[in-house]
C-alpha cells in the first residue's frame, strides 16, 4: 500500500512590518509607527508629543517628495489607522512619516499648515 503525500504549497513568509520613529531635533516631539502591508494597518504610538491646542497629522513623504495625510493620530494613546488601498504604495522603506500641528479636522486642502515637528525614515524591522 502507497500513500501519496498531498502537494505541499509552501506559503509565502509575512512581509517584515515597517518601522519608523519620528523625533524631533529639539526632543519634544517623539512617537513610533508600524505598518503590517498584509493588512494595511498601521499603528502609530506617541512617546512624547504635544501639540497645544492644534491636532497633530501624520504624512507620508515617499521619494516623490509629495506629502500626503494618513490622518490625525492621538497625543495620549496608540492610534489604529488602515492606510487607504492608494495610498499604500507610498508606504515602503526610504519613504518619511512626519508629524505636524493642524486644525481640528486636519490640514486645509490636504496641505500642511503647520511646521514638521517629528520625522522619521521608514526601515524594516
């Protein structure tokens, strides 16, 4: 009697999440970002960011140099954002996340008003 193993499909390893952190020259600004491509959530956690009475925005910055709003993230607590389907190609190692202080329902128009508080590079981890 011979018994036929099934075709074993290997699966594809999970991308590597990317990583940034956003700091600021100054030190008074500093949070992480991950981004899971696989389900495009990314998770954006403040260490140290105050932002007085504006709201802070984040941006992605890919070579282009075109910056584009991800959202408003929190100040106090991690923020859950699923990066919308065509703007995930933005995302990707060498691109920049940056922070800055906008209005309440964010920058006017898509464009930031306010001065980058925090940045940083994309990198896998």
């Amino acid at each position: 009697l011979l018994l036929q193993q099934p075709d074993v499909v290997p699966t594809p390893a999970p991308e590597a999440p990317l990583i940034a952190a956003l700091g600021s020259e100054n030190g008074t600004a500093s949070l992480t970002a991950s981004y899971d491509a696989g389900t495009g959530r990314m998770i954006v956690t403040p260490v140290s960011l105050n932002t007085g009475k504006l709201y802070p925005e984040l941006w992605i910055i890919p070579a282009d140099g075109t910056a584009r709003s991800l959202g408003i993230v929190g100040t106090k607590s991690a923020t859950s954002i699923i990066v919308p389907a065509e703007m995930r190609q933005y995302l990707d190692v060498g691109g920049t996340l940056a922070i800055t202080p906008e209005p309440e329902g964010g920058a006017p128009g898509g464009k930031a008003t306010g001065p980058v508080i925090a940045l940083g590079k994309i990198a896998t981890l």
